[in-house]
C-alpha cells in the first residue's frame, strides 16, 4: 500500500524535511503533501494574483481562499495526516486541519512536546499517535509500510 | 425553519448566555448546544467517572473523549456552529470544532476581535459570517429566521 | 408523507404566494422554505449586520453569505426544490441553487415560460418537471400527497 | 499533486485555449476537461443519435441528457471547476454547473468581469477565487502546484 | 423504534390493505407509504398536469417523473422496502425500486410465489427476508417491533 | 439534546435493566434500543416465520437476516452504540456491531472486565469510553447530558 | 478522459461483442465490464465452489451472492452503466442494476425496443438516453470521448 | 478489474500464503492487504515507539491504535474482505473488521469451519460468501476475474 501523507502545521522548522529525508533513505511508498510553507507569499498570493486590498481583512480572506484550493484538495487525496504544534504562535490554522482530517475520516497522527498534552487534550484524543519527534512519525510510517 | 445552533469556543465569558437571552426574548425559533462549560468538571471527568490515571496525558485523555460524545453528537445535530475565540489560552479545542464543523458541511459563523484577524485567516475564509459581539449573531439569527 | 419544498429563484412576482395559497386550501402535508424575498434588506444585510465596506464587491459577499446560511440550511432540509425562472434579470442565483438541488439528491420542480426553453435546456434536463405555471407546481403537490 | 479541472461556462472566446497553452508552456501537472464546446453539435446530438423529435423542448432535452453523460462525469472527477461568465447569453448551465460543484465540493474559481459582480454575488460568495482573466486563473493553478 | 416502511410493486391485489390492516390491529408503530396505485391515474398523470403529447414515450416520461417526485422521497424516508412481485407483467419498476433500495442501505424483503425463486434470484440474494404471503411480513414487523 | 442509545452485546445478565432503571430515575433524555434478548425466539425467528430448514446454517442464516433488520435499523438511528462483552461465548456478534457502529461515525462505548483488555484492544481503541459496570455508563450518560 | 461503462441485462444476443468491436475500432478511451455472461456456470457457481444444496432456493442464493461480488464491485467502479432489455425473459436483475446505477449516481443508457417502452417507462425516466441499438450506444460513446 | 483485496483474522496458520501463491500461480489481476501478522512486534509497537507504559491497557491501546492506522487505510482501499475465523482465540478484531467492512459497503467473504456456523451467524449473514478454505476463496477469485 502507498499511502499519502498530508504534513500540516508548524512552519518555522524543518520538521517535513527531516521526515521526507528519512523516509527517501528507507525508500518506503509514500507521497507527501504540504500547504506553501513560505510565510511571506502564502499571505500575499491573494492580492498578488487578484489585486489589491485597503483592507487587511479582505487581504487575508483572499489569500487564505486561494491556500485553501491547494491545502482542501491536497488533504481530501491524503490517507494520512500529521499536524506538528510548535512552541510558538496560535496555530488555529493547524487545529482547523486536525479538525477537517477527523471529520473526513483521515488517520490523524500530532506532533508535540509534552508541556502542550492540556491544551491539545482534543485533538489528541482524536488521535490514532501522539507523536513528539520526526523520528517517531518516521517510525510509524516504517512500520505500517511492511509488506503484507 | 428550526434551527440548531452549537455554540463553541471560549467558555471564560458569558457570551453564550447573551446570545441565549436575546434569542429567547425575540422568541426565534432557535435550539442551543453547547459543550459543558464547566472547566473543572470537563477537565475531572475521565477520572472521576472512570477511575484514576497516574500520567496527566491518559487522564485528559479519559476526559477528552468523554467530552467529545458530547460534543460530536451535538455538532452532528446542528445547523451552524459559532466558534467564539478569546483574546487569551490557546482555544485549539476551538478551531478544531471549526475544522469539523466545515468539513461536515455546516454554516460556520466566527466570532473574535479584529485583532485575531492574521492568525484567524483560515478560519474566516471558511465562516458564512466573521462576527465581533453576541449582537451581531443574534442579527444574524433574526435575519434568517424571518418567515419563508 | 409530509413534504418540505423550497420556493428558489425569481421574487418579483407572487408566485410563491399563489402556491402557498392553494396548498392551504387543499390543506395539504406541504411545508414551505424561501429566501429572503425582499431584495433591498437581502442586498444589505451584510453590512447592516457586520459593517460598512467601501468595495461593492465585499459588501455584496457579506450579504451573499449571510443569506447563504439561510438558503443552504433550508435547501437541506428540502425534500423538493421549485426554482422559478422569470423574464427578466439573469438570476443566476436560481439555476446556482437548481444545480445545488440536483447535486444534493434533492426533486427538481422548474418553472418558466416556454420562450426559455432553450436557454434552460440543461437545468429541465435534470428536472423532475417542467411547468409554466403554479397551478400546475400546486396539481403536481396535490397529486404526490394524496395517501398511500 | 495532480489537479483535474473541469472548464466551465462561456464558449464564445478562447479563454480555455488561453488558459491551457499557459500551463502546458508551464509544465504544472493540471489535466483539463472540458464540455463540448461546439454549440452546434451539442445542440443536435440528441436527434441525430436518437432520433428526430417534432418538439424543440424534446430534442433540446434529449441533447442535454447525452451532454449530460460527459458533464457530469468530468466534473465528478475534477478537484477544480472554473466557471466563465460572459458578458452575453443567460449562461444558466454555467451557474447550474457551480451549484453542482459546490454541492459535491469541489474548489471554485469564477471568472467574470467586474460588472457582473452584482448578478453573480451568490456563486461568488461560493468560491475559492473571483478572477477576471485567464492569467488570473493560470498564476493561482501555478501557485498551488509548487512542489511541497 | 417506529419504522417506516415502503410497500413497492405489485398493484392488482390487495396485498398492501392486507399488511395495513393486520398491524393496524396489532397496533404496531409502523407508517406505510406507497407508490400511487390506481393505474390510470398514475399513467397520466404527466399529460393531465403538464400536456398533451402526441408522443407515448414523452407522455409516459412525463408521467413517471411525476410519480419519481412521490416514490423517490417515500424511499428515502423509508427503513424498510417491501417489494412484491405478481405472477403477471413484467414489473420492472418493482425490480428497479429494489436495486434503489439496496444501494441506499434500506432493509429489502421481498414477496413472491415460489415458483418466481430463479428469474428473482439476484434480487433475493439482496434481501433480507424472502417472503410468499402479507402474513408472513407482518410475522415479521410484528417480531422486529417488540419493545427493547 | 435527546440522546438515541442501543445497547448490543451480551444478553445473560440485567445490564440492559440495570442502565435503564438509573437513567429512567434520573429522568434523563435517553432513548434506548436493543436486540431481541431473547435468545430463543432470536434463534427460531427465520424458521417460524419462513419455514423450516433442515440445514442448520440455513435455520441460523433466516434467522440472523430478519433479526438484522431490527438491528441495523436500530442501529442507524442511535447516536450512541454501548457494546457489553460477558466473561462467556464468543460474543462475536457484538465485536461485529462494535465495527459498524465505528464505521458509522457513532460514538462508541465498551463495557467489559479488565482481564479482556488485551484480546479486546482493537475494539477498545477504538471506543470514546471503556467502562467495566452499568453504573459507569449511567454517569457518563448524565453527564452528556447537562444542559447546554 | 477515460470512461469504465458497465454493460448490465440480456445475455442471449452478442450485443456487448457489438459495442466492443465498434469502440475497439474507434480507439477510444473506454473499459467496458461485465457480469459472467456464461448461463450455465453463473446458475451453477455456488453449488460448485461452496457445496451442493439440496433446495433450488439456497443454490441459486449462494450463486448469485458469488456473482454480487463481480457485479457490485464493476457497478462500483464505473462512470456509465447501460442495461438492455430483450424481448424475452423478465430480466429482474437488469432493472434492479438500474436502480442500483441511478441510486448510485452513475450515469444510466437504457437499450430496448419501442414495444418495451410502457412497461420500462419508470427505468428510462431515469436513464441519461434512451437507445434501441447497440450503434446508437457507440455513437453516444464516441460523442463524450471527444477531446477536451 | 483488479481487485483489491485485505485478508482479514487468524494470525496462527498460513492461510493468507495459501491464497497469495495460489492467486500468483493463476496470474489472477488481485492485489493482498493484511494487518501486521507478527504478534509480537504488533503488540509491542504502540511503547517500542512512543514510549512505555506502566499500565498494560494503556500499552495496548498505543498499540492499537498504530496499527489501526494500517488496518483502517487497507480496508478503505480494498473492495472484497476475506475475514477468517479460527478455533482459537476470541479474535474479536476478525469480527469488528467483518462490521466495519460491511458497513462500508465492502464484499464480505468469511472462512470457518462448520462448527463455528452458530456463533457466526451474524456475521456470516452479511457475507457474499461463507467458506471453509483457502480453496475455495481462490476459486471464487479466479471466478470473478474471468475477463468481461
């Protein structure tokens, strides 16, 4: 089985690079996904594409709409996501996520440090792995990629 | 049209009774649910009911899921959901809500100060309304409930 | 059987009136949604509610999904939807919701004179009936009730 | 990942053509699909495959049935259905098209000029993009295919 | 548990009058529904309603859209679909209205003379009870109606 | 909220009554829904009704299907599905209905002995509560059901 | 885009071998499937592999449930599904293919000739067309598989 | 077609083996899934992982739910399950997997032996097919594979 993987969330470290690396090494069947990571042009695509907004709500809205194109269809193909939790920020676009995976039936799989376990006690409980590390999402992806 | 309406989100205010009791005085056909807002209640659950855990993660695990048919089958029963963010904690629990409320295709209505608007750009882009105060709600909640 | 009939598309005739009208008098198990009729406070409910917008595009998209949580609640709870094309304007809104209706799985009734024929080809194609007037929208009504 | 996109609406211009020679200069992995754009032949298909019908309402029903065939399928398969309103013709199919695509949710994309933004508010309000030109559509499917 | 159930095909004896009368006296919480059995009615109903049509194929597709508005939203509501086939005509609606309730995940019995077991085969293999006589599918809402 | 509860799974002991009697004094807004417990009349149901078999399998096969329509039904409309597995048999009816209910998106609830927590682990997994006595799901029940 | 039809009902003419040719010769984009089409060893195929069964009932149920797993799985997995009616037999199973098909929403052709038409009028009021021959099938075929 | 096809249960023989190499000798178009066979390492995964756990429910439980991951995304890509059910053990998973494969609409083939018929009556109620070999389920796969 060739799963798709969905790698939602924290944006500041390299976290998918380190589970895509390792898993190229492993050379295990799996495809990964990503929203654009890169800060700056995810919140201009809107008005770069568009035009123009005096409004910074409006800005937003338009690029959040034209992310959501990619991040909906790309989780709708997923069988997989993982959604990391940075120390940092509010992050209410990576619990959205959480959400929308569970609600579409998608195996969720969360990543963070422990200090975290209490605000995130929901979507953990959703969960089907509370990771901390890349390695472990790595791990788990090693071992339900054996051979039937 | 009777609707069903959840009301998510930050429990540190009564917004949910302002709404509540303007509805009730303009008499609008309108059912409310709610998660229970009792913070201490919701967090003991797990253990009070099913016996203790050692390790904080597994009793808010107990508890989460416990919560969550509350709240699952309250959020499947309703026709909009208003996920209200406060300016304080993190409120994943509360974008995650949004996240399944969209996905299982709901009327998503937000309700937060301007100045959550950036790290709430992915979930306005999703909500039929962006609101500030109960007030506006229960405009909205009038508007739609005029006779067809 | 107790039907639900959403009553879409043109507002500036009474043709919704002259249905609900029949149908109490042949008191008949038929209950009936529309959209906000009045096309001035349906234009400005956005801004009414939520506030002021300088672009005629965003005031017109605060309305638009305002209303949206009405019409998309009552379309789902629909057993038929009417969708009434008129002579004038280019109510793309009706054939929106005809095509919503039929996607939905929902009985598509179509009403318009014969002259539209051919523009509305692939919205009759889809439909359960086509008629001209709402005496016959209140026959075919009369004729699905009668008891089992 | 690879998007499938249903072109839909206007047939008079080559907006479709402009619109797949960029991508293909392009390279970004979108496959396109499209009904069948020659109003004549769509119109007759029905009585020359089927049979002659006395009736125009019958030979237009009978055409929309089989386009129906290709129509429906496309845009089942589809991620992405763009929508082209022009500035003449009724174009209901077109609005009919993006209800059904909404209803089955897909992402969609309009396009339109600027002065149909009154008429077209409710599809607007539905989609991911309001866009004006070809370019417009070709720079978001550019975006949204950048490697993750 | 109040169960609605849907009495499908046969249309020449009285078998619906037959189980409608038994759990009527055993005061069973069963609600009945069916397709409008007077033949000549149900024929043409589309032409009387809607028009004259010199054509029999369009008269009869008027008619059985008419009657799809009534049968199709019957199904739907329904838990259980009774399906009887006689030992004349050829009944294929009957046969079609089973395929439609298997593929909505409705509970099938079907109703039969013995003799009629292998030209049924494939749709008894889909039922969950095959029955001879209107007793024996009253044994049986009568068995599955005990209190829990 | 009014909650719809089934309760599957082992049929020699009073759980059933047990969880019953505490909710009705507590005048809780729980409807519940069982098998026939009677383990006879669910054995002979398909032979009394439907004749006589002289193949074993067959005998169980009329009987199971009737018994089923009773309990998928059931089983559609509870929200919640409560699956009891005694310290005897094999039970496997009830891990069968444990992964129908999961498969339906209803909230699970096991109840059994701590000395089945391995074999049971898949099932247990997937549950939003794991209890060991009636009085347990009793509380989880009230507590699902504070007021909103 | 590619097209899987599934090719449902009479089996005693080489109708299907006609399609195939025709569509073969054209190189068009088509997969066609079918039931095993083989009289003897689809009557015979329970008995055969699972055992003899002394009662007709029980060896045509265990065949045809055998042939519900080829069939259900290509109903599945096709776009278009075309049943033809012979002139002999009732051909119970093809009608109920095409309730399965229409409640599944594929797209449904309908083969028969013009004196089936009264008694088939409820399957082609649902059928996307209508055709007398498998030549008209084709063409259809051949019309949607014209390049976008 | 090529079927997909999860082999479901007993972990204590070879008969997955049997059926993999009788289907690669007939060059039958069927791709295998399975769970995790080695009890071992399926038991131990959830701590080798994420961590120890003093409690052996809470060990089982990561377990579980790392390997539903695998199970859940097998079952949702396979269109027939084969379910076997030996003489040891409770093999409560077998059967929760038979629940959720028919509640998703999957072809059910279940393998025991005789003596197990009456406890299994549930489940084998709801299959295509009950068999007590390896034989036989690769009989009935090299059936349905003829070509169309």
């Amino acid at each position: 089985m060739e799963y798709n993987v969905y790698l939602s969330g924290e944006i500041h470290t390299d976290w998918r690079e380190q589970i895509k690396r390792a898993v190229a090494a492993k050379q295990l069947p799996v495809n990964f996904f990503a929203p654009n990571c890169d800060h700056e042009s995810s919140d201009e695509v809107g008005t770069v594409i568009l035009g123009e907004e005096p409004s910074p709500f409006w800005k937003d809205h338009k690029a959040s709409k034209i992310n959501a194109i990619r991040t909906n269809n790309m989780l709708a193909i997923s069988d997989i996501v993982v959604v990391r939790f940075g120390d940092k920020y509010r992050q209410w676009n990576a619990a959205f996520d959480a959400g929308m995976a569970v609600a579409s039936g998608k195996s969720l799989i969360v990543m963070h440090a422990p200090e975290l376990t209490h605000p995130l006690k929901e979507v953990d409980a959703q969960a089907l792995a509370v990771t901390e590390t890349p390695e472990q999402v790595v791990a788990i992806l090693e071992y339900i990629c054996q051979p039937s």
